[in-house]
C-alpha cells in the first residue's frame, strides 16, 4: 500500500510541476494614448481597441526631449503595475544615436557616457528588483555589426554600462534589438554575434529581440533565431519576436509603410511553444500609421501623418489578423459593439523609427514642432518605422510604447506622455494568450501529465491485485486481509 500512496504523492508532484509550467508570465506596460481617443472618435472599433488594451505593448524609456520625465516614467510604471508581473521596457537613450542617418539624434538629452551612465542608473534604481523585461537600444547592435560610426562613437562602451548597470537587478532579462535581416548572411550572423559575445562580459545576456515594426513570420524568425543561436554555442541565448503585425508575413513588394495586408499577430505571451522564441511582444501599437507612405507601392495605405490612429489600416490588420482570424472575435464591419466600461488610460504618444539594412526605403522622419513625427528619406532604410507622437502637457509625465522599425532606428522618438493621474491604464498581459490560445499548449501538457498519472496509478493497482492473489495460492490458510476504505480487517474474525 505504501508503495501506491508513494506512486500517487509522485503523481501529483508531477501534476503542480506542470500546472506551475502551464502558468505564463505576465508582461506590464501602459497602453499607447492614441488608443484613448480612438475610442471616442471610432465607436464602430472601440471594441477592438479595448480588446488590444487588454495586452502589453512595451514602455519606452529615452531621453527624447518631449518625452516628459523620464524618471517619473520609470517609477510611474513601477507603482502602477502589479508586482507578480514582469515590466516590459525599451531603453533608447544612446549619446550620438542613429548615427547613420542622424534623425534620431535631433532633440535627445544624453550628450556623452557619463550623462547616459546616470540615465540608465536612474532606470535601475527606479525598478529595483522588480521582474522586467529590457529591449536594450534599438539601432546598436546593428550599427556596431556594420562598422563605422557606431564604434568611432563608443556605442559598445555605452551598451555595454547599460548592460552592467541593469544587470545589478537579479530579476532583469536584458534583451539587445538586432534585425532580422543581420542574421541572414554568415558575414554579418558573425559580426553580430561576435558583438553580442563581447557584450555578454559586461552582465547578464538572455538574448535577441528581433523583428520590431516589422512583418517577417514567426517561422521565418525562428529559422533566424537557430542560425543566431548556433552562432551563439555555448550559451542558452534566445530570440523574443515583435509580433504586432506579422500574422500573414511580409509584402511581396518588400514594402515597410502600412503595408495593407499586415495583420495582427499573436498576442504578447512567454508560452510560445517554440524552443528558439522566449516570448512574444508587441513594441509597435497595432494601428498606428508609418507615415504619409505616399508615391509607395501598391502594398502601401496612404494616410496623413506618421504616429497617429489611423482607422483604416486599424480596420485592416485586426480584421486580417490572429485575434479574429485564430480567436473568433468580430471583424470591424460598422456595427457599433459594447466595450467595457475601463479607466481612462493615460494621455500618451508613441514614436517610432527608421528603417536600415541593405535596401533602399525611405524612413520616416520626425516632426517635434506639432508633435508628430512625419516622413523622411533614410539611408539604407529596409523595414518598417513609424513614429508617433500626441499633444503633450508640460505637466504631464512621459511615459512612451513606441513603435520602432527592425531596421535600425531613424527616426525621433516620440513619447507618449501621461498625466500624473492614476488613473493611467495599465496594461497587463496576460501570457496565458487569451486563455484561448497561449494556454493551448499547456492544456495539453497538463492532460497527458493528468493521463499518465492515471494510467500509473491503474498498473499499480493492477499489479497489487496480482501480487494478493499469488500470496493467497501461496498461503491459503492464512487469514485473509480485506480491505474497506481505508481500514484494513481480518475476516477470519468474523
């Protein structure tokens, strides 16, 4: 018997280790200000709008002037989110940023290393010990990899305090942004990953965020992930995906400027099923425009203005994308819909960036006088950026979700600025995916963990049952013990 019970307390060992493993990280953030005002003014998309806010687009951190306060945003994240999640933060506050194409340069506070030593401290100190997941300068890996401007300006000294500085938190999975397309070719897989090896003496590395602002698959990213891991032997090194809009993949015309048949992809989650991705995140809000994308391909949606809500394109990457197409919610067909009753979520803007690699499209360029960030040609521009920003009070404390291309960064960055309130929405994702989806894999899990259990438990009862009848052929003058509950009696009293 005790063999059984022993049987059965392992089973159930097994059993809170895989429900332990089932249960995802939840990733915290603020939701982008454009959304707030959406709402109002598109009441046909405010539902989906909502269901967005539901999920975690990242915090941005930088010295963008504009941007508010930056220390206020860091603690303003901190005090607001619950302390069993994981902030999710993006560090843009390089000296000298952007130097290929110097349009995120325009307008920053950082003027030299000790200035971006006490930015980042400041970040760290406002933290604390608190879980958080950092996408780390967006644009410097990929500049350091090509050479040139990157290292005449000392930006591995920088990322590289950025990373010791950081990693003073135990609780911190630092992640450096590389494009996608600097882990195609071996030349350049080398580079990268030579740079990433160097770094790593400075703190704790978990990995690679890639794809940001832009289109490229999951599988596609995953098969880039291995070649970068491979690279990477020797250590346990992995990739986090944005996916905002990558659910069909990229244009045929290779085009990055609201590309029309973009949709939205998985939901921000660490159970993502694959061995090579650590998690998927959204660091460009679902909806916000690149830019004008006039005189572009056929692939591309003309709008107004870079940064801003732009329904049209909101209408077309929700309808074509995973929370409709994989989740069964609504498409966005006019039909007004109820949203549940939510805070306001605080006033913000989000910027976005430039585009570099080896092809040519152009990048969109900031506007800081009306606070919106318009288009303009970078060099070498490849993916997709767009920047945004909303009207901001002096007042008002900065806390920025921009969207960023994967290429490197060209453009301003904008902030999205809240209100001192607190009433700010915080948004806190859920990484069970919807409890629909992201949860499907550790459903399963759990049942054959449950399945196995049982059918352990059935052949040892089996077992014991054989092993009762073999010693009563063996001793059949032995009184018979029988057993009722949990109480065992000897029979031959009765």
């Amino acid at each position: 018997m005790w063999r059984t019970r022993s049987l059965m307390m392992a089973a159930a060992v097994a059993l809170v280790a895989s429900l332990k493993g089932v249960v995802a990280e939840e990733l915290c953030s603020v939701a982008p200000g454009t959304y707030a005002q959406a709402k109002i003014n598109y009441p046909e998309a405010a539902f989906a709008i909502a269901e967005l806010e539901k999920h975690g687009i990242a915090t941005w951190y930088t010295d963008r002037e504009g941007a508010g306060d930056y220390v206020a945003t860091a603690k303003q994240i901190v005090a607001q989110c619950p302390s069993s999640s994981r902030l999710s933060i993006v560090v843009y506050g390089l000296p000298d940023k952007d130097c290929e194409a110097g349009e995120s340069r325009i307008g920053t506070r950082n003027k030299n290393s000790g200035m971006y030593q006490e930015f980042v401290s400041q970040l760290q100190q406002a933290v604390g010990d608190r879980k958080v997941l950092y996408v780390v300068e967006p644009d410097a890996v990929g500049l350091l990899a090509s050479g040139g401007c990157a290292t005449q300006l000392g930006y591995k000294e920088n990322v590289a305090t950025a990373i010791s500085t950081l990693s003073k938190n135990p609780n911190a999975d630092i992640y450096l942004d590389v494009g996608h397309w600097m882990l195609s070719s071996p030349s350049d897989l080398s580079n990268v990953a030579s740079i990433v090896r160097s770094l790593m003496t400075a703190g704790r590395i978990k990995g690679i965020s890639i794809n940001t602002s832009n289109y490229r698959s999951n599988s596609e990213l995953s098969s880039l992930c291995g070649n970068f891991r491979n690279a990477m032997s020797g250590t346990d090194l992995k990739c986090i995906i944005d996916t905002s809009r990558n659910y069909n993949g990229p244009s045929s015309q290779n085009e990055w400027c609201n590309y029309k048949g973009a949709g939205i992809g998985k939901v921000p989650t660490s159970d993502t099923g694959d061995a090579n991705i650590a998690y998927y995140v959204w660091i460009k809000p679902p909806g916000e425009s690149d830019g004008s994308c006039a005189g572009r391909s056929s692939d591309a949606m003309v709008s107004t203005s870079a940064g801003g809500f732009f329904l049209d394109y909101f209408k077309a990457v929700w309808n074509a994308g995973s929370l409709v197409k994989d989740l069964g919610m609504p498409k966005i067909d006019g039909t007004i819909r109820d949203v549940p009753s939510t805070t306001t979520p605080a006033s913000s803007a989000t910027p976005s960036p430039s585009n570099s690699s080896n092809s040519s499209s152009p990048a969109p360029s900031a506007s800081p006088e009306n606070g919106v960030v318009g288009s303009s040609t970078g060099s070498k521009a490849v993916g997709s950026t767009g920047s945004s920003f909303m009207d901001m009070s002096t007042k008002s404390v900065g806390v920025v979700t921009a969207p960023i291309d994967d290429p490197i960064f060209k453009n301003s960055v904008a902030p999205i600025t809240s209100s001192g309130s607190s009433d700010g929405k915080i948004n806190e994702v859920t990484t069970k995916s919807s409890e629909s989806t992201s949860m499907g894999s550790g459903v399963i899990v759990l049942l054959v963990m449950i399945a196995v259990a049982a059918v352990a438990l059935t052949v040892v009862v089996v077992i014991r049952k054989r092993q009762r009848s073999l010693e009563e052929t063996k001793s059949p003058l032995e009184p018979r013990i029988h057993y009722l509950s949990n109480s065992p009696r000897d029979i031959s009293r009765l």
